[in-house]
C-alpha cells in the first residue's frame, strides 16, 4: 500500500484536530483552519477553558469541546455556542469524556456522551438537548468511554472499562435505542466468548465487521455484528492503541502509527519519527498528554499535531 506525507506548518502547536473537507480545524485553539493546500485561516476566538478536545459532527455543522479528563463540554453550531454539556465528578480524572456526533441524512444531528452518570449512556437531538432516550430501567456499572458512531450511524461503540479496572467494548444498535432506550442497558451486541477476556480497543470495519484487540489472547480480532462471532483473529503481542481501519489493513497509534495486515497481523509500515502517546485503553490519566490526532478512515488518512504543525499520512488504495 503507498503513501503519500504532507507536512502543514503552523505558526503555534496545534492544540486538537478535526477534518473537515480537505482541511483540518483546531477547534481547542480557536477554529483555526489549516487547508492542505497550505492556506491557514487565524483563529476567531479564544475559549477561556480548560478544552483539549473537540469532535466535529460529519456535515460540519456542528462541534463539541470538551475536558478529556474533565466534566465539562461546550457545544457550537457553526461556530457560535449553542449549549454547555457536563458529565459525571465520578473517576472524570481517570478517564477519557465519553463523546460522539452524527448526522443522519436528513440532517439531523445526534450527541451520544453520559450527562447523567458514569454508566448512562444516553443520545440527545445536538440542537435542542432533547433526550431521546429517556428511560426508567437500571444502567449496568459499565465506565463509557471513547464513544464512536459507525460511519452511518447505524450502530454504537463504548470501548471502556469495568471496575478493578478491566477495559471492556460494548456495542449498541443506534435504532434499536432510539425506539427502545431500555437497550442501552443490556450488555450489547458483542458475544465473544472466552476470547479477548480483556478488549483494550475497537474500531469499525468494512461493511458489518470490528476490529477488536483483545488480550488473553494478545490478539486482533474481526468480528461480525449480524453474525455475533469472531471471524479471524490474527497473534499480535505489541500494544495496540487507538485504531483506524482500512479495507484488510488497520493503523495503530499506540507510540507511533503503525500500519498492520489484519489478515496476518504483520506490520507493513511504522512511522517511527511520529510520536502518538501511550494511550492503550480509556484510563490516560498516568500518562503524558496525547497529541492531537484525526482519523479519516473514509478518505484514507490520518494527521497527527506535532510542535511545529500537522503531519497527515494518506493511502493511495
């Protein structure tokens, strides 16, 4: 698979970074806007918080700053604040703020994140803060984090932890929820059996297919969400971070981005000049902090924020 590095140089570090387009926006810093092209739009405002983070939904409309090991969010939409969010005091120091966005085609925009309690996930209309899934039952003692939304919303990630701590994965059925909130608190679509006693990561794949990194065995694992089983698992004894899949192929950014084969867990390429953090499971707080990074899987590119501006890497496929 080739590669194509550009470097954007920026005249300050960026703080987060978030595609959108052909360009990258440091919402953290500003909305300051870095164009491949090379064309940089000064930042507009200054936020007077403590932010890190930001996601941004797909149509762009609409982004989210946020603590990563705070209780404090801020939602704008087109750049102006819409709303304040929080989250749980509970362990919000240990552990990454559960957060993500969607836009349905007909243009609305949902917020998955955990306003109530540690364990309630919950998926509210972005613009107004209406809960759609307000419900009675009893959410399980389940720690969400690092929240992701398949790339056409039909289903819901939470790679978190469980008490002692254990990192865990679950995965919840977008419609489902939204017509039957109670199933946000059963234990979700993933059955793997003994396999990967602890789930450390977890991305989305090709049609209905996750990629899973697991331990007991240190493996990668495919897994089908309509069949509920493990398809391959492949040995890979190497930490696996934060992960990006593409096609046969998976990105791993624990200390530096490192392309794998999926189908023999061997590595194809590693960017070893590009540092990317120690980030294995949701718990960061011993760690240094992270740098910013943004994921493309659909365009088949990643960036990393460094001290002097913006690698991005993209696969010509």
């Amino acid at each position: 698979m080739k590669t194509e590095r550009i470097f954007l140089p920026t005249p300050r570090p960026p703080r987060s970074l978030c595609w959108s387009g052909d360009s990258l926006v440091d919402w953290v810093s500003g909305c300051a806007v870095h164009s491949l092209d090379g064309h940089f739009c000064d930042p507009p405002v200054r936020y007077a918080y403590r932010f890190d983070r930001a996601v941004m939904s797909p149509d762009g409309r609409y982004a989210v700053l946020y603590e990563v090991l705070g209780t404090k969010g801020l939602v704008l939409k087109e750049g102006k604040v819409l709303r304040e969010i929080n989250r749980s005091f509970y362990h919000a120091t240990a552990y990454e703020y559960p957060i993500a966005l969607h836009t349905f085609p007909s243009g609305r925009t949902i917020l998955a994140h955990c306003p109530d309690d540690y364990c309630r996930l919950e998926i509210e209309d972005i613009e107004t803060g209406q809960r759609l899934t307000q419900r009675t039952s009893q959410s399980p003692d389940f720690f969400h984090s690092r929240l992701q939304f398949r790339g056409d919303g039909r289903y819901l990630l939470s790679a978190g932890w469980i008490w002692h701590p254990i990192d865990s994965v679950r995965v919840f059925d977008v419609s489902r929820a939204l017509e039957q909130p109670e199933s946000l608190d059963d234990k979700g679509l993933l059955e793997t059996g003994e396999w990967g006693m602890e789930l450390h990561s977890a991305a989305f794949g090709e049609g209905d297919t996750l990629v899973l990194s697991g331990s007991e065995p240190e493996a990668l694992g495919l897994y089908s969400l309509t069949e509920r089983r493990l398809l391959s698992e492949v040995p890979f004894e190497q930490a696996v971070g934060t992960m990006m899949v593409m096609g046969g192929h998976v990105v791993h950014f624990f200390e530096h981005p490192t392309l794998i084969d999926l189908s023999t867990g061997h590595v194809v390429e590693r960017w070893s000049d590009l540092a990317t953090g120690l980030q294995c499971g949701s718990i960061i707080r011993h760690l240094p902090p992270l740098p910013p990074l943004a994921l493309d899987p659909a365009g088949h590119r990643f960036a990393v924020g460094t001290e002097k501006g913006i690698e991005v890497v993209r696969f010509i496929v």
